[in-house]
C-alpha cells in the first residue's frame, strides 16, 4: 500500500540555550542504563527514512511551506490542489517496508522489555513489523475524517470514489512525463504536481461535509484522550526510549518533560541535536536503525 509521510511539521527555529549541558553517551551506555527496565519508545521521521521515507527536517530535505489546518479548512482551491497531489500521491508513492528498527521496537515489546510505541509518524510501520500497542499521535495516513459530520472513511474507499470522480487524472499525471521516481513527495503523501485545477475533491458522502486526511496537521492540536493515552504510556514504563525525531513540535518534547520531571531515564537516539537533548540522561547520537538493533540483541 502506498505510503504518505509524517505530518506535522513547521519550519519553527529552535536553539538549545548556550549553557546547556547535554549527556552524551554510546549504546553501551543506553545498554547500561535500560538494563533491568520497562521502556516506552517515542519515535519520529528517523525511524522510517531506512524504509525510504525522507524525514523532512534532515538539512538535505526539500524546502517546503508547511501546510497548515487554518489553510485547507479556509481554501477551497488549496483544498482542491491539496487533494489532487494527495490522490496521486496514494496511487505511486513508495510501498515501504517496515525497516530492521522497527522491527527491533516489536522484538523488544515481544519479549516485554518494552510497554509501547507512541509515534509522531502516519505511515503504520510500526503496527506493519508487528507492534501492538501503538499510538499515532498524529493520525494514520490510511483514514480520513468528515470536518462536519465527523465520520471517519478508509483512504482506499476515498481513492475509489476519486478515481470515478477524476477518470484518468493519476495517468495524465503521469503521461505527462512525470515518473514515479520524478515524483517529490512531501510528508503527507503528496506528489507534487501542478495541473489540479480541473479536479474534483469527492465531498463527505453522508453530510457532504468537507473530507481531510486523519492527520494532524500544524495549526491543530493532538486530541486530548490520544494525550492522555500517550502520558499513561510513558507513566507506565520505568525508561523513556526516544528515537528519531528532532522534538521540534511540543506534541512530542512534552512526553520528555513529562519523563525526566518524574526522574525517569530518558535515552535519545538521533543523528543530530534534538530539542530534548538537555533533558536525555545519555544522548546517543548515532544511527537510529542501527542502535535499535543493537538495544533490541542486548536487552
Ligand atoms: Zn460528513
């Protein structure tokens, strides 16, 4: 099944404070560390760009304007462009695999080192290699949701009645010269094409309401009860094992707050300075697959 890519994302500029003191520290370390201790993973881009994903905050990643919730509710052409590279989108873009990492998450719950995997990303890799307490805090690439009636659809239903509404829209794409491979996606399945003026957004089919990716975009907010879910998750666990992900938005650092302010250890596995990094009690910064794996072979 195709994949869209993580959702939310901002060009928001961080610094760490100059005085702050990060703990840098090998596997071994982490080893040591999580020895003897229940884990609940935090994960983001990092760990899907091993199953070709392109984590989009990484320094050689396209430019992109993010789009925002405030701009597809207001816009009925942005909505319309939206859909029509979306849809394309869904019918060419990758068909990933889960990768070594996230198999190594699932071994790890298997054997009950770990309590569950709370991840910033839509692409259900993590469910794909066989984890089974998951939550998306950001939605699932595969649903959408009506804004008025509230009723949720699966993406391939959608896909259906969009190929019916638009015949031959995804193949003129493509006969255009577009190839699969010429094809930019960006974190949310779209492929980036220009000629969507003539395409037509399939309506909600119950209240004929406005249709949106079940994903949370920048400018809304992580439904409360998924918080909360996610804030019992970490309570649940002796260690919080953060992998992949800059912590850019709050809607992940704030799992790291939350651990580190109740004195849980707190590892971070990530190529590059995170926003959590003062608060890790070891910073591993290494690549993320390979250090899952490793985790997964030794504790
Ligand atoms: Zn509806």
């Amino acid at each position: 099944m195709p994949r869209p890519l993580a959702p939310t994302y901002q060009d928001r500029r961080w610094e760490l404070p100059p005085d702050a003191v990060v703990h840098h520290g090998t596997i071994d370390d982490a080893v040591r560390l999580l020895t003897g201790r229940t884990v609940t993973a935090l994960t983001g881009a990092g760990v899907s760009t091993d199953s070709g994903i392109p984590d989009y905050r990484s320094p050689d990643s396209p430019k992109r304007a993010p789009m925002t919730y405030q701009q597809f509710v207001a816009d009925e052409a942005f909505r319309r462009h939206y859909w029509a590279r979306n849809h394309v989108g869904w019918q060419v873009v990758h068909r990933t695999e889960p990768n070594a990492g996230h198999r190594a998450l699932a071994r790890l719950e298997d054997r009950r080192v770990l309590r569950g995997v709370i991840t910033q990303n839509v692409d259900l890799l993590h469910e794909d290699a066989g984890s089974r307490h998951v939550i998306d805090l950001h939605g699932r690439y595969d649903r959408v949701i009506c804004l008025q009636c509230g009723r949720v659809i699966s993406r391939a239903h959608l896909a259906e009645r969009l190929d019916a509404l638009n015949p031959g829209f995804v193949e003129s794409v493509l006969d255009d010269g577009a190839t699969v491979a010429d094809i930019e996606t960006a974190p949310d399945a779209d492929a980036v094409i220009e000629q969507t003026s003539h395409f037509v957004p399939a309506p909600c089919e119950f209240c004929g309401g406005v249709l949106k990716p079940e994903i949370v975009y920048f400018g809304e907010n992580v439904p409360r009860e998924r918080v909360q879910r996610a804030y019992a998750l970490v309570d649940d666990a002796d260690a919080l094992l953060v992998a992949g992900t800059s912590l850019t938005v709050m809607s992940g650092l704030r799992f790291v707050r939350h651990a580190a302010k109740a004195d849980k250890p707190v590892v971070i596995v990530n190529r590059g300075e995170t926003r959590g990094d003062p608060l890790a009690t070891i910073k591993v910064d290494d690549g993320v697959t390979e250090t899952l794996v490793a985790l997964a072979d030794r504790l």
